[in-house]
C-alpha cells in the first residue's frame, strides 16, 4: 500500500477540523423550554374581596325623654326577650337649683297667686251670696203671682236676675280654679332637686328590649345625664348573620346577579358557601392605604351551607370572599403563562414536529392561572409556557418538562 505523503495528511486533517467547526457553528441549536398540554376540565373565574359578618336586623335602644338614665340593668352578650326583658330605666330632668334672685322672684309669685286666690274665693262667696238672694226673690215674686197680688212682668224679671246670679257664680268657680292652679304652678317653680318627685311608680320610664336577641353593645354602663333619642344599647341576633364585601365599582358591575361565592379564611376548618343577595346602587368613596381614592360597592351576601352562619361567627368578623363570576364544567384551558400578545391578537407557541410553531388564538374567560380556548388549539397540543426570546416560529425546542 503506497504510503500517502505527510503533507497531503496534514491539510486533509485540517480540512476535517474546519468542516467540523463551520457544521458545528451553522448546526440548529435546540431552544431549551418548559411545555404542557392543552386539556379540558371544570373552570372558574372568581374575585377575591374582603368582607366582615353583619347581623341583619339590629335595634338601637333611644332614650324617650330627656332626664338621667340609671346604671344599665344589662351586660354586653346577656340574652334577651322582646316585650319582657327590662334594658333600661330613665328618670326625668330633675328641677334645677335655683339662684337667689330667681327664688325670690318665684316667691314673690307664690304670694301673688296666694293673694289672687283669697280674692278669687271672696268673690265667689259674693257671687253664692247673690245667688241665694235672687232666689229668695223669685220665690217671693212666684207667690205672689200664684196669689194673683203681682203682675207676670215681675216674676219675670226675678228670674231674669236669677240666671245672671247663676251665671256670676259659675264664673265665680271658675275664676277660682284659675287662681288655684296659678298658685301650684308658681310653687312648683320653687321645687328644688331634693324635692321630692312624682310616686315611685311612675317616677321612671322602664324601657324593654324591642326583640329578642342579645345586647350587642352598651354606650355607657354607669347612670349619666341623656337627651331624647340618644342611644342606650343595641340588640341583635348573632345567629342572623350576613356578609358584606366591598369590591371596587368596576369589578362589582361583572358581578352576575345572585352569584356563589366561598367564605374562606373565617377562622374555621373548609370553606363555606354564600348567595349574592344585593350589591347596593350607591358606590362611595375611601382612600386605600397608599392615599389612592378608589369607589367602592357594597355586595351584601347570606349563608347558604350551612343555612345561616357557624355558631362560631359573630358579629363584624373578618372574612375572605372568593366571589364565582363565570365557571364552566368543561372548558379547553391553557396556561395564561403560554400566553403572549401577537399584534392585537393572542397567541402562542405549540410544539409541531420538535420545533415550536406561532398559534394564533381566541381567548374567552381567564382566571389567574388558565384562560379558555375558543378557537386555535385542540385537546391535546403541547404548547411551551413561559417562552424566551430565542423561541421563534420554526425553532427546535428541547423539552425540559412536560406537564
């Protein structure tokens, strides 16, 4: 065998390195990226709002009149009955001190009024006095008649006399009446606040609880001085509960009417179930906590299981409402990590043959971890999730996961 010169060796040898380096630097290089697989299966989309328990119906306990209410006859939690459980007594203003001009003032009154009486009783005397004489009169004329020794005129005019007698002394009586309750009028102003009052009996205002339930909360314990219409207590029924959530105006319009949501972080094991009752017409305004104004809307929600709400839960508990806006039994999801913006279009890489290829898609509903495919994919594709920028259509890919 003729023996191949060294030259000839060496430059066929660098031929074949310089072949392997330029196939090596124009080779295809495959894209490392993480893949799953497009499936169908039940789906939700929910928002998540705080929310505290609120009893339905409350009744605040008002003062019916002004005076001094006494030391509450109930504790915060204590039961109780509607129509029979005694929740507050109330005493009317006592009479205030009197200074020295004043009282002397209403003394002078008294004596005024004492004086208008004695003269009041003078004249009603006078006027009995001139009644009993008019009548002695016209049953002196009235016989005479009878006995034919004096004309009809004069019997006629002794009555006459006799109804202005009467007359005089009814308003004699009356005059009288009015001067006796000038007289108590003008000493009731001297009563002072260790005077004593009205009977025992009828010295307070009791005042019972209005429904049945227990004594939420009490203004204040100790007797103190209260206005008309100011609140005693409150009263409620722990186990008619509700929820109230606060979401933004702008997620509460895509609130369907009558919608499900989980109660969850409440304190107790598992989540419970409630029903959308109302979302009040009116949104208001608060300041978060970073002094942005934001417009807020109350949803009010009931407990549907279990009915009502946990022995456990009580009145203003926080809670987290998982609110269901949209669900479906079946629909064909893909992970929004697949997911990327194609011009006014989404879009995503499916792998075709080993190499990742650009899928025009149309999304419906989308929740924070999968959106629902309409149109662009079927069951069962592989799509890359999370693509780097070395992911372009046609580039091989090199699985490392698949889901």
């Amino acid at each position: 065998m003729p023996r191949i010169p060294r030259p000839i060796l060496l430059i066929s040898l660098g031929a074949l390195i310089v072949a392997a380096l330029v196939w090596t630097a124009i080779r295809p290089v495959p894209v490392p990226a993480e893949l799953v697989e497009v499936g169908r299966g039940p789906m939700q989309v929910t928002l998540d709002v705080d929310g505290v328990t609120r009893i339905r119906e409350v009744w605040e306990v008002s003062s019916p009149i002004a005076g001094t209410a006494r030391r509450s006859p109930v504790r915060v939690g204590d039961p109780v009955v509607g129509g029979e459980t005694l929740v507050g007594v109330v005493e009317p203003v006592a009479p205030s001190l009197l200074d020295r001009r004043s009282r002397i003032q209403a003394e002078a009154a008294v004596h005024e009024a004492e004086a208008a009486l004695v003269a009041a009783e003078s004249r009603m005397a006078q006027a009995l006095e001139d009644l009993n004489y008019a009548k002695i009169r016209h049953d002196r004329a009235q016989a005479l008649v009878e006995r034919g020794i004096a004309s009809q005129v004069r019997l006629e005019d002794a009555a006459q006399a006799l109804k202005v007698e009467e007359a005089a002394r009814d308003a004699a009586i009356s005059a009288r009446l009015m001067a006796q309750s000038t007289l108590d009028r003008a000493r009731a102003a001297l009563i002072g606040p260790a005077e004593p009052g009205a009977p025992a009996e009828v010295c307070c205002v009791e005042i019972r609880a209005p429904a049945s339930g227990v004594v939420l909360a009490i203004d204040r314990l100790s007797a103190r001085p209260v206005a008309v219409g100011e609140r005693l207590l409150s009263i409620g029924d722990p186990a008619d509960l509700e929820i109230v959530a606060d979401p933004l105006s702008r997620d509460a319009v895509r609130i369907p009417d009558g919608a499900t949501a989980n109660v969850e972080r409440w304190g107790g094991p598992g989540a419970l179930q409630a029903r959308l009752r109302r979302i009040e017409p009116s949104a208001v305004t608060e300041t978060s906590a970073l002094g942005i104004e934001q417009q807020r809307v109350e949803a009010i929600f009931d407990f549907i299981d279990p009915p009502g709400a946990p022995a456990r839960l009580g009145d203003g508990y926080a809670v987290r409402l998982r609110i269901v806006l949209w669900q479906s039994a079946d629909a064909l999801q893909v992970p929004v990590g697949a997911l990327f913006r194609d011009g006014a279009e989404w879009a995503a890489f499916a792998l075709r043959d080993g190499r990742a290829r650009l899928v025009v898609l149309r999304i419906g509903e989308r929740n924070d971890r999968t959106a629902q495919v309409i149109d662009g994919l079927t069951e069962g594709d592989v799509v890359i999730t999370h693509p780097s920028d070395k992911v372009v259509d046609g580039a091989a890919i090199d699985p490392l996961l698949r889901e």
